[in-house]
C-alpha cells in the first residue's frame, strides 16, 4: 500500500525564516510525485511535479527537490501570504492504464509578520 | 481558478437522506476524480472516470456511486448518508487517463446533521 508521511504537522514561522518541510513516501512504481498549496476552504493548488531522483523545481520563493525515499519543499525569505497547508502527493500506476494519487495529510505552514 | 467547477458550495441536510454533487472539469480534459477531505483523514480518493467510463476505485462506500456524463460533467450521488460523511468533496480533472495533473475543483461542504 501507498503511504504517504508529511512532516511537520504544523510549522510557525516568522516572516522571512526559511525552512523546509518533509515528504517521504513508501510506493511501488511512482511515476511522479506532486505539491499543492490548500487554502482553508478552497480546493488544492497545483505547485510541482518531481518525476526522477535528483530533480528541482522552483517557482518564486518555494523549490521542490526529489529523492528516492523523500521530497522537500524549501521555503526562502517566506511572507505572510505563503500560509497554507502544504500537500504531498504521489503517483503511481492504478491498472486499466489508470494513475492515482495517495496524498499526505499535510503541513500547515504559519507565518507571522 | 483552475478552471474546474463544482456546485453546490455548501450543503446541509439530515442523516438518511440523499444528495448529488455535480462537477465540470476543465475545457479538453477527459478524466473526472472525486475526493473527500475530512478533518481527520485527509484527501482521499473516491473514484475516476475517463470519457464516461469508470477507471479506479479508491475509498468510495457502496452508498456511494458516481457517473460522467457525454458532456463530461460527473456526478457524485451519496445515499443514507451518516453524521460521518460530513466532509469537503472535490473533483478534479485532467486530459487523460496517464496524464500529470490533476486540477482541483473550489469543493463542496456538506453536513449532515
């Protein structure tokens, strides 16, 4: 079975304190594993999609790097408006040439100006 | 905005009764997924459909059924529903079955009282 573990549960930060926060997974054949942003109440925000070990992605003040057991989404200089939830999702084949995708439980990033 | 649509934004109604959910995925894209985020679970992955098919299963109870119809909008249908079914349901889409991203829905809270 898929698994899927975020870490931490939940982080404060002050504006401007970079960190990073942990995804490690436990799948068979993944074909990629992806990042979202949630707002609370609203649907899940496309961010990134690592598919090979080794892999960065940026996109403003977040980077998403790839290993084989881990994925970490660094935060630089972070404002106010980066508070979310964080999601971690892999991908992995399903039969009928079907993809699903098992989603970590999240990290509520908090930042504080 | 993704682009995915999902009505209605909030439902309440009373346990043992039935509801359906409705969603539109993006312009061009053929697959439909339906997910339910509780408090203490996190997104789960209910159901796929692809051009009006069915494609996998997840976590989806027998009083709970979807379809996609030849316009490709999907339907999610839950039955004698139960306090626990009180969760946030989100569609998402994507072009085709093995494609990267899925694009998430606003959602749809309900609560059953």
């Amino acid at each position: 079975e898929d698994q899927v573990t975020q870490s931490p549960e939940a982080l404060r930060l002050q504006e401007g304190e970079s960190s990073s926060l942990n995804c490690s997974y436990t799948v068979s054949g993944l074909r990629g594993l992806f990042w979202y942003r949630q707002d609370p109440g609203k649907g899940p925000e496309f961010l990134f999609t690592l598919y090979s070990a080794g892999e960065e992605k940026e996109k403003e003040r977040l980077k998403a790097t790839l290993t084989k057991k881990e994925s970490f989404l660094h935060i630089t200089a972070p404002k106010p408006e980066d508070s979310a939830t964080y999601l971690c999702a892999v991908q992995a084949y399903s039969g009928a040439g079907s993809y699903q995708l098992t989603f970590g439980k999240g990290t509520k990033l908090s930042v504080i100006p | 905005d993704s682009g995915v649509t999902q009505t209605p934004k909030h439902l309440i109604t009373a346990t043992g009764q039935r509801v359906t959910l409705r969603c539109s995925p993006r312009s061009g894209d053929l697959s439909v997924y339906w997910y339910q985020q509780s408090l203490d679970q996190g997104l789960q992955f209910l159901i796929q459909y692809y051009n009006g098919e069915e494609r996998a299963k997840g976590n989806i109870l027998e009083r709970f059924s979807a379809q996609q119809f030849p316009d490709l909008h999907s339907e999610l249908n839950l039955s004698s529903l139960e306090l626990g079914d009180s969760a946030l349901y989100f569609c998402a889409s994507s072009q085709e079955i093995a494609t990267d991203t899925q694009y998430f829905g606003p959602g749809t809270r309900l609560t059953v009282l």
